[in-house]
C-alpha cells in the first residue's frame, strides 16, 4: 500500500495482522497492524522485498512484482523473481538540478538492468541462505529461528 508519507507492506499470510510501515520522509522502518493503512493508500501486490538504496534523487524501495516457481527443496517452494519496481521515497524530483536528474536517471537504468539479469532467488519457507550441509550441522536452537532472525 502506497500513501504520499509511507509505504505499507501487508503480510498475506492466514491469520497475519503484521503490517510493515515504512517512513517516506524519515526512512524509519516500524510494524503496525491492518487497520492502521490509510483507505486511500494504492494498493498492488508485491511478491517481497529486495531492499532499498540511495540514489542522486533519494532513497528507492525495491519491490518484487513478479514471481516464477522454479522447484522444490523438501516441499519448499523455491521462487525465481522475474519482475521488479523500484519505488522512490521523494514524492518530487523538483529538488535536483538537471544534471542530478540526468545522473539518478542513468543510475535507475543501471539498477534496472542488473534486475534484468537472471539470478535472484528467493523461499519464504526455507532457507537459501546455508548450504543444505551446514544446516545439517546447526543447533536445533538456531534451526527452530525464523528465517528473519538467522
């Protein structure tokens, strides 16, 4: 969910009332719940979260918005991300000169194309991460971990 102040991402997952709010003017990242995205926010759907960087122009989300299943490991849907956007913080380019907007423009493109690139990966279920070796050999603590948390 997009607002002119935040971007709202909704987990999808039964039962899930997490909501990730991410500040567009001050970047800071906080959990909230459903009820608190605006009505008026944009809504589309998103795959997941490649990550963020800093540009001439600002800051970008970058967003999965495709996705292709690729296979399995132990029943765990391995996903291949196909498509992307990238999402800028500023609401307004006003506050660059010409040259700064020819410069984030090249840099855009530049992004973009590395996305084209096949290569980027991704399991909401499974780890990617370690080899299968290695996680043979963790603790059951670090094995019962989120994937969030390892």
């Amino acid at each position: 969910h997009v607002t002119p102040e935040k971007f709202y991402v909704e987990a999808c997952d039964d039962g899930a009332d997490d909501v990730l709010a991410i500040d567009r003017v001050s970047t800071e990242v906080t959990l909230t719940v459903k009820k608190d995205i605006p009505p008026s926010a944009v809504t589309r759907p998103i795959y997941g979260i490649l990550g963020t960087i800093r540009l001439v122009a600002g800051t970008y989300l970058i967003v999965i918005t495709k996705k292709k299943k690729v296979g399995e490991i132990f029943s765990h849907a391995i996903w291949k991300a196909t498509d992307f956007d990238i999402l800028s913080y500023k609401k307004t380019m006003l506050h660059l000169t010409d040259i700064q907007l020819q410069d984030n423009k090249v840099f855009l493109s530049m992004i973009s194309h590395v996305l084209s690139v096949d290569g980027f990966y991704f399991s909401t279920t499974y780890d990617l991460t370690h080899t299968l070796q290695r996680l043979a050999n963790t603790s059951p603590e670090f094995q019962e971990m989120s994937l969030l948390e390892r």
